[in-house]
C-alpha cells in the first residue's frame, strides 16, 4: 500500500491530527474555543458519540492481498475522494474570516461534499460563488414562514446546490452552559427573537412534504436517531438519512451517534444513503461507522480545527490525514474497499480512554505551544 502523498504546503507542520487540534486552540481565543468544543448542559451526549466509537473494537483478517487501497466513494450518486461530508457549522465565521467561502475551497480541492449552514457567514451566495466547481448541500434551521422558508430553497438551486438539508433536531435549543455560564452569545443566536424560536417549535413533517412538493431538489433530514423517524423519512421521500445528536450540543442524556446507527440503517434497508456525524476524528472511526451501515461520515469540529489552524489549507490537511489512516485501516483490517468491510469486522470492547472531545487524541498537550 502506498501512502497518499500531502497535496498541500503543511506536511511538515502538521504531522499528525492532534498537531492540528493543538494549532487551533493557540489560535482561538477562548469563547470560539468553548463554542466549537462544548455542548449542552452535562455534555453527557458529547462524550456517549466517543463512547460508543470507542467500545468496538476490530477483528482483522491477515494474509489478503492489500496493495491496491480504493479509499474513493460516491455520495449521492457522484464520485468523492473519501466516504466524508463536512458538517454544517454554526458561526464558522468565527474561526476564520471567510468562513464557509474558505471550506468550500477546501471542500473543492480534495474532492469532498460539504453543507452549509445558514447561520455562517458569508452566506448561501457569497459560498458559491468562492467555490464553482465544489458539491455544495445547503442546510437550513426553520426560523420564518412558508414564504421565507421557499425563499432559501429557491435561492439554493439557483446556485447550483445539490441537496437541501432541513435539521430537524432543533425545535427548542439546547442549553450550551460552557456559553451560560461566560455570558457569551455567540452570532447565530443573537439575533433570534420569539417569533423565529416559534417557527422552529412548529415545523413538522407535514412542513418537509410542503417544501418537497413545491421544490425540484432533494431533501436530506439531518437528525434522525431512531428507526421511527427514519420509516417516516424515506415514506415522505427524503433522498437521504442523515443520522446526528448535533454533536451532543441539543439534547443531553442523549445516545451516541453511533449507538444510534445500526437501527436507523436497518430501517431505511438501503433506500437511500445513511450519513452520520457525531464525534468521528480517525480515519479509524469513520470506518467504524461504515461497518456498521453509513454510506458516508460527517465531521464537523474536527475540519474547523483545521480551518482555525491555517484556513483552506488546513481543512484540507485534516482530510489528507485522514485519507491516511483510513487507507491503513482498511488494509490492516484486510479488505481493499468499503464493499468488503462486514458486520463480524468490529465487537464490543472496553475503552481505554476516559470519553471527551478531544479524547480521539491522547497525544494532545494543550499546554504547549504551536510551531
């Protein structure tokens, strides 16, 4: 197996992910820091998405032929570098000046799709037109009426977005008491009002068929954490099943995201494409979650530590890395592509690592320095 060589001038910077996180935080003050690394109340969600990472562990197959790695894949029918989606992110904007117009350049480079959040700025535009040539999915938290809501889907096709991404986890938002507590605010919150609160209380499934009957996109349901609402979901028609807890940051006491996959998968019995986000740092977790019947992984904190370390470039080193440790670990677990990973490949076992966010990387020493 040859290792894939890095594209980008960080190399020798940034050999190794957790390089990367500890780059991000010198470069952080410490609000953005506590927005992008907290959750809500316990955070008990957070560390339950490591948790149940990190209680399967692999059984490998030896003596295969595992010199030709395709650690390629195809999400929503077209081809991507790696099985990865990068997360939609709140406020990126904070961590770099250009936001998701600087992802998306990432995102083209590689060769991987991202969504867009619609409270990061530069906005659904301004990200376009950064990026042409990226495969972009707009995502959107249901703060208006039908008009305002028709408003953003009409403007992502005309933009050449190719999915619209309804979350759906949040009718009431969850208490991030790392903010509370600091009396930080942070942007995309700071202008919701009552009334906008009220509209995403109220947005139901009748509201998704509405928006799919009247716009000619597909529509993603970011948010889904049980066989019910997974049956529901692909009944209305949606194109693809995106399994998430907001990466523990709405409900606490929550299950792991990947505790959650298995019976979201099982019942959409490969009608549509499965995704899942919810603490995936490796290479080795996102092939964890493909055992276990993702099509594709998002990761969200773990590229905005890139994008905070050094903007385009470190977004697309993080993927780089991962590139790497995903193309090991399928040769070490003996398979050549995704299509010959199987469900007897993972079995529980005990953790090692005490569950946290940044418990991925047990290398991490935030009291030193970045070079």
């Amino acid at each position: 197996m040859t290792e894939t060589q890095p594209d980008s001038s960080l190399g020798e910077r940034f050999a190794a992910l957790h390089e990367i996180v500890r780059a991000a935080r010198n470069a952080l003050p410490t609000n953005f820091w506590d927005y992008l690394t907290g959750a809500a109340e316990t955070e008990t969600t957070l560390r339950r998405n490591r948790l149940a990472i990190d209680s399967l562990g692999f059984r490998p197959r030896v003596l295969r032929d595992v010199s030709q790695i395709d650690s390629t894949a195809r999400i929503f029918g077209k081809p991507a570098r790696l099985p990865v989606v990068l997360a939609p992110i709140g406020s990126i904007e904070n961590l770099n000046a250009e936001g998701t117009a600087s992802v998306a350049r990432a995102a083209a480079a590689f060769g991987v799709p991202m969504v867009v959040s619609s409270v990061a700025k530069p906005g659904l535009e301004a990200t376009a037109q950064a990026a042409p040539a990226s495969r972009r999915i707009f995502q959107l938290y249901v703060r208006g009426d039908t008009t305002w809501v028709d408003d953003f889907g009409s403007r992502a096709v005309a933009h050449g977005y190719e999915a619209f991404c309804f979350t759906v986890d949040t009718s009431m938002y969850g208490r991030r008491e790392r903010d509370i507590a600091k009396r930080y605010v942070v942007g995309g919150r700071r202008h919701v009002v009552p009334e906008m609160e009220r509209f995403q209380a109220a947005f139901d499934w009748d509201g998704v068929a509405r928006f799919k009957a009247k716009h000619k996109i597909p529509i993603v349901l970011k948010g889904i954490v049980t066989a019910e609402d997974a049956e529901l979901a692909c009944q209305l028609g949606a194109a693809c099943i995106y399994v998430s807890n907001h990466g523990g940051r709405q409900l606490d006491q929550g299950r792991g995201a990947l505790d959650a996959l298995p019976e979201v998968a099982a019942a959409v019995k490969g009608q549509v494409p499965v995704v899942v986000d919810g603490g995936f740092c490796r290479g080795s977790d996102i092939v964890k979650a493909l055992v276990l019947g993702a099509d594709a992984v998002g990761i969200g904190r773990l590229y905005c530590y890139g994008l905070a370390a050094a903007g385009d470039a470190g977004v697309r080193r993080v993927l780089e890395l991962l590139e790497t440790e995903i193309r090991m670990c399928l040769g070490l677990l003996g398979v050549t592509r995704y299509a010959d990973l199987k469900r007897e490949m993972v079995v529980a076992a005990p953790p090692v690592y005490s569950p946290h966010v940044l418990s991925a990387f047990p290398l991490l020493d935030l009291s030193q320095p970045s070079y």
